[in-house]
C-alpha cells in the first residue's frame, strides 16, 4: 500500500515499501516543506509530480548514477571545452537556471517543476544546499543544472540547454569540480539518453543506500563560488 505523508512529521516508509509499479513510488502527500525536502534526499528518495496532482515521492530500483572517474566526454564536448566559446560559473544565477529548467520543453508543455517546487530550491539555494551551474555566452544564459550538494554526494535534479550541447558542458565541467572537491556519487535518478552518454549508469537501490550510509556526512572539500 502507499504510504501517504502526514505535515507534521518529516519521517518517511523505509525503501523497501517502494511499488514496483509504478517503479519507486514510495509515499504521497506532504508538503515541500524545506526540511522534509532534505530529508526526503537523505533517506534516497525526490519529489516528481506534475502541477495538480499530490506531492509523489519516488526511490527508482535501479537508481541512475554517475561515478566521478566513469564521466564520458566525447570528442564533439572536449572541443567545445577547450574553445572556450563559454563561460562556466557556480551559484550565480540559481533562480534564472530553475526557471528555465522548468520552462515548457519542445517535446513536453507541462512541468514537474513548479512553482511551489521552485520556491523551496531556492530556500534550499539560500542555505547553501542547493546549487547552480551556469553557461554563458557574453551575457546571456545559455544552459545550465541545479542540484543538491550534501557531504560527498550531489543529488541531480534538472538542466536546460538553450545552444548546442550546453547542458553537458555544464555537467561535465559540474562532475570534473566535484571530482576535485572530494565527491564520489552524482545521482541522475532516471536515465536518459542524454545522462547515458555522459556515462551513467544504474545500480541497485540498495547499492545507493550503501553510498547514503556512507557518505552523506563525510566532508568535501567544495568551493561553489570558483
């Protein structure tokens, strides 16, 4: 049975009470508060929901990853990387890069990334927890990702492109710092062709509860504002 969530507790159902269809859904109902959000990571699960439904809360078997020394770069993205044409910053425009991640796709009219959702990433930006790439050609927004960073795993959650290839520009440039900074898991959650082609894979959500155990408290050694 699904579980539904009460607002006066933060506690979630351990994994294991996931269904199997759909796969991962774990629990309902809640609020965004931004408190369960950071438990809700902490505990290996997200929200994904569309605008109108109950809050859905979903911890995929298997769970797509990315290890830091198993990233891909094409040929086509190391040239990019190395022309230059881009500017690559950290955590200086959080709000403009969830916007434009939640803004309609060709392919999709409609959101999980509301405005609701929205707001609390960026109560979770302003508390040094959530956090932003961005590219910029001059002075114009061209791609970015925004995820959580929390000990020595980052929690993926979203990234737009507005120029060829700019959202794997700026993962690869994200995963080469975290890398540096002493990071061992980047969780993508659900694959993609996209996030495939940069190297991801699945494992088992009990291996990605192991990485939680783990390394959710080890320290890193970060520096957003590189």
């Amino acid at each position: 049975m699904l579980t539904w969530l009460q607002r006066d507790t933060f506690d979630f159902p351990p994994l294991s009470k996931a269904l199997r269809n759909p796969n991962g859904l774990l629990a309902a109902g809640g609020d965004l508060n931004p408190d369960r959000l950071i438990q809700a990571y902490r505990h290996g699960c997200f929200p994904w929901f569309q605008d109108g439904q109950p809050i859905l809360w979903w911890s995929p078997d298997p769970r797509t990853v990315l290890l830091p020394d198993e990233l891909h770069v094409s040929r086509s993205l190391a040239k990019l990387m190395r022309q230059g044409r881009y500017r690559v910053s950290f955590d200086e425009a959080f709000s403009e890069v969830i916007r434009a991640c939640a803004a309609p796709r060709s392919y999709a009219n409609e959101t999980w990334i509301t405005q609701d959702m929205q707001e609390a990433y960026i109560t979770l930006h302003k508390r040094g927890i959530a956090h932003s790439v961005e590219v910029w050609q001059d002075d114009t927004l061209v791609g970015g990702l925004y995820g959580l960073a929390m000990g020595q795993l980052f929690f993926g959650e979203s990234m737009f492109s507005r120029a060829d290839n700019t959202s794997k520009l700026a993962f690869a440039t994200l995963v080469q710092h975290l890398k540096q900074w002493g990071f061992v898991l980047i969780d993508c959650q659900m694959p993609t062709e996209h996030l495939l082609s940069l190297g991801a894979r699945t494992i088992s959500r009990t291996e990605f509860a192991r990485y939680l155990e783990h390394h959710l408290d080890q320290p890193n050694q970060a520096d957003w504002v590189a």
